[in-house]
C-alpha cells in the first residue's frame, strides 16, 4: 500500500528538544571538583541536557547572545548566562565575544556540530518511536515536482510481489530533505542535489543534462550553440528563499567567477511560478530535461547549453544498520535507476 501524506514531523519546540523558556544552571553535589582514584572527575559532572545543547546549537548559528535570545525566548542575559554554565560544566572556553566580534573557539566548533547532531538524534529517536507506535509505514522523502516517473516506477514495485512494502510519501524542499532524513521525519530521500551530512549515507542513481527554458519568442530561442555565458546578462530566475549554493546551481552560475556581472532575474518561489514568468516572456530557467520536458507548454521552448552543469539524483538514508525494508526499497531504486524513466 503507498499513502501520500503531507509531512507530520514535530514541530520545533515540541517534545524533548524544545527550547527552553528559560536557562537555569542545575549545581549538582558532585560538582565541587571530587575526583575519583584515578584523578578522573565524575562523568556525572560534564553531562549536559538537550536544553545546554539546543542553547549552544542556537547561538552558534546566530554568532549572537541577542539573536539566539529572540529566537529562543529568552533575554539576552540569559543566553549569556547559559552558555556560561555550559563552559563551567565542560570547563572549557566556547565562545570569544567583543563588542565587535563573535568567535567560537575550537572547542565551541566542536560542540557547535555535536550539539546539532545530538539535538537531530533527539528529534529522531521521537519521530521514530511515535511512528513505530503508531505502526506507519516507510517514509520516502522526495520534492513534490521531481522524480515523479521514477518514483512512480519504484512504488509500484515495491507494492507487488515479493516485497509488498508499505509506502508513505512525504514532500519536503530540496534542501530540507536531508534535516528530515537526519530527524527521523523520512526514512530515505531522493534529492536532486548532493548529500555531504554526518550521518548519512548516501548513493548517486544518475546524472541528467539540463536545459534552458526559454518563451519561443526570445531571441536566444531561435540562436545558434548556446553556451551558458549567453545567458549572463539574461534574467535568469532566482530562488532567494534556498540556500546561496542551491540558489547558484539553480541559476546555472555556480561556477561564474566572482565579480563577473549578472542580470538579475525576478525571485520565484516555486516550479509553477518560474514557468508562468517564462510563459510571460520575464525570466528563464534551468532544469532537468526530463523535468522541462514533463512540464512542457506552447509557448516555451527547450535548448541544450554548453557549460550548464548536470543535474545529479541521489538517494540518502540514515548512517545506521537497515531494517529489511528500507535495504529491499533502495535495492530497488538502484535496480530501476539505469531504465525506469525519470521525470
């Protein structure tokens, strides 16, 4: 059985990682500096709670006391307090602060990335002990608009026999694909953009070409070989809402050198917008060929660019001992990858 269903992960703020409303350092009666007989302090001491790890995480991210405090609720003497005790708890420096200047040291570098994994850890122990109660099914994450063919192809052969796998489909961004694999809100992803997280392992299905979409009318549309240079003083689409590196590679300027001039195009929010703005003759946009051609319409037109980097599709799952399940579903995504369509 497939069930399409639209996410139901914890919200933030829910369950055993919400941010704390306040901060309040626990002293513990060990805490004096008693050692055992072997010089070592207690373990008991040095453990911090998921609110010392969700309070560091936040202020890393932020590069500040203030920032962190409004996101988290709190005042900004709070968060300074906070950050102390955890310094006093671990009895090293995390943070470098001037009036000017926000540094994390070496060790609060280190903390900065542990604290995110123990704090997906958390969110994923939960997600996945309620599901399990709940007796769902696997959870495959994918972007609503990619993959459709493929994925299509997959369901229906991990629903017949021998496998009869229970399949739910859970639509996230491109970018928030991995976060939700590494929370335990998916069990596996396809993602249309390399996976490089702690934690999670990943295989690459295939590489696609990908193409320009143009209004039949534009000039560029009837033009000899293009290469991607042409397109630098077009109004490209842009997609500020997406992380810099994915809004580039949407682009097609990941690899323009900086300083180069480049028109910018109007900002979209989504596939059906781009297009609508190609059809008005206000932007162009690069996708995979099989994608421009799935969403083909009269007035646009499809051109080969020489110098526009591939589109890459990768499966990803959590860097764990699989559950049968989850090693038959990827068996058959990386069967069907080399002929299953992809669109």
């Amino acid at each position: 059985m497939v069930t399409i269903a639209p996410s139901q992960c914890l919200a933030q703020g829910q369950g055993l990682c919400s941010p704390p409303a306040f901060f309040k350092e626990t002293r513990h009666p060990e805490a004096s500096g008693t050692a055992n007989r072997s010089g070592h302090l207690y373990a008991e001491r040095m453990n911090l709670e998921l609110r010392h790890y969700r309070l560091f995480a936040t202020v890393a991210e932020c590069q500040s006391f203030s920032a962190a405090g409004r996101q988290l609720g709190m005042t900004q003497p709070s968060v300074s307090r906070g950050v102390a005790a955890i310094e006093r708890r671990l009895s090293a420096r995390l943070v470098v602060r001037t009036t000017r200047r926000f540094t994390l040291t070496r060790a609060g570098q280190v903390l900065a990335t542990e604290a995110r994994q123990v704090l997906d850890a958390a969110t994923a122990a939960e997600s996945r002990t309620i599901r399990a109660a709940q007796q769902r099914s696997l959870v495959v994450g994918v972007k609503a608009d990619s993959a459709a063919e493929f994925l299509s192809a997959v369901l229906d052969t991990c629903a017949g026999a021998p496998l009869y796998l229970d399949l739910e489909v859970d639509f996230h961004e491109t970018h928030e694909l991995a976060a939700a694999v590494r929370q335990g809100r998916c069990d596996v992803c396809l993602v249309a953009w390399p996976v490089a997280e702690t934690g999670l392992d990943s295989a690459e299905l295939w590489t696609e070409p990908r193409v320009a979409v143009l209004h039949v009318d534009h000039p560029l549309a009837s033009a000899g070989d293009l290469k991607i240079e042409d397109f630098l003083a077009e109004p490209v689409a842009r997609w500020p809402h997406l992380p810099d590196d994915l809004d580039r590679f949407y682009q097609g300027r990941e690899r323009v050198m900086p300083g180069i001039a480049c028109s910018p195009g109007p900002a979209v929010t989504g596939l059906a917008e781009a297009l609508r703005l190609v059809e008005l003759g206000r932007t162009i946009t690069f996708l995979p060929r099989s994608i421009a051609h799935r969403f083909g319409r009269p007035k646009l037109t499809v051109r080969d660019v020489a110098g526009l980097s591939s589109s890459r599709m990768f499966l990803s799952w959590r860097d764990r001992p699989l559950a049968p399940e989850l090693e038959n579903f990827i068996e058959v995504c990386r069967r069907l990858a080399p002929t299953a369509p992809r669109g």
